[in-house]
C-alpha cells in the first residue's frame, strides 16, 4: 500500500495579534501580520488582526494627542511645562548679566549664545511650536511672561515665573 503524503497547512501565527495590544509595537505587529495574512497565509482573519493593530495604535497615540491639547488637565500640565521653562530662562538671563554685564535685548540672543536654552512657550502644546516667551527689557529689569492659551499679552491666563521677587532682590526680573 502506498501512502501518499498530505502536505500540512501551517497554522496561522493568529496568537501573535495580541502583540497589537502594545501601542506603537502594535502598529508594527500590525504591519507584519497583515502582509503574513495577505502575502504568505491568504488568510483574511489574519490580515484583519494585522489592520486592527495599525488601526488600535493610531486610536490611542491620536486619543492621547486629543487628550493633552483639549482637556483640562492636559492645559495644566503644558501650563505648568510652561512656567517651569520660564524659571529656567530667569537662571539664563541672569547668568546673562553675569557674564556680559547687562541683560539681553531679546530672548533669540540668548538662545544664539546657547543652544541649550529654550525660549519657545510649551502653553500651546503641540499646535503652534514656534510661540516664543514674551520678554520685555526695561533698563536694569526685565518682564517674561506667557500670553497663556489665548495668545494675548497682559490678559488673565497669562502665566509668570514662580520666581519669589523681594525689594532687595538682585534678581532684575520684575512681573
């Protein structure tokens, strides 16, 4: 009697789908299991598992986006972001004065000197990248300030550094 040999269909790697769970892992996994599906199984649930991990990972980064630009929370913390860099340039500027004995003429000197200072305003979160800190010089002081989420100066979300300013502060930041 002769046997004849019955090729085996190999399984699809269906398992390799809760890969897709992972956000941005997912979306690679995604890739790889909808070009397996399409190009090596032919299978079609296979190649949706591949389309719901692009898809599951595109949800959640563009969840998280929506979210830090529209909720509450998320202003805050691009407020906060914001007022930290703030305190950061106020340690800048003054080392400015330090070193050149006067204080800048405008924020893009500073950042031209060093390429490790920000003076872009973070208040905005990722929609307008090229918002830079208001900065004032005025003689021996200076104002910095954020136009806040409005984008208008001198009006009730504008945010300030969290520097404590007394009358015998050497400190020529004034609010």
């Amino acid at each position: 009697m002769i046997y004849e040999r019955v090729p085996v269909r190999e399984k699809p790697p269906y398992l390799l789908g809760l890969l897709c769970f992972i956000p941005l892992l997912g979306a690679l996994a995604g890739i790889i299991l909808l070009l397996l599906g399409i190009l090596k199984y032919k299978d079609k649930l296979l190649s949706g598992i591949g389309v719901f991990g692009i898809l599951f990972t595109i949800l959640i980064y563009g969840g998280l986006f929506y979210w830090s630009q529209n909720s509450d929370t998320g202003r805050k913390q691009w407020a906060l972001l914001s007022q930290m860099q703030m305190d950061r340039l106020v340690k800048d500027i003054e080392f400015y004065k330090i070193q050149s004995g006067r204080y800048p003429d405008s924020l893009q000197v500073l950042s031209t000197e060093d390429s490790m200072v920000n003076i872009h305003d973070p208040v905005f979160g990722m929609t307008k990248m090229n918002t830079i800190f208001n900065y004032e010089k005025k003689g021996d002081h200076y104002k910095l300030f954020s136009s806040g989420r409005d984008g208008i100066k001198n009006t009730s979300d504008d945010l300030y550094p969290t520097i404590a300013i007394t009358d015998s502060s050497k400190i020529g930041f004034r609010r």
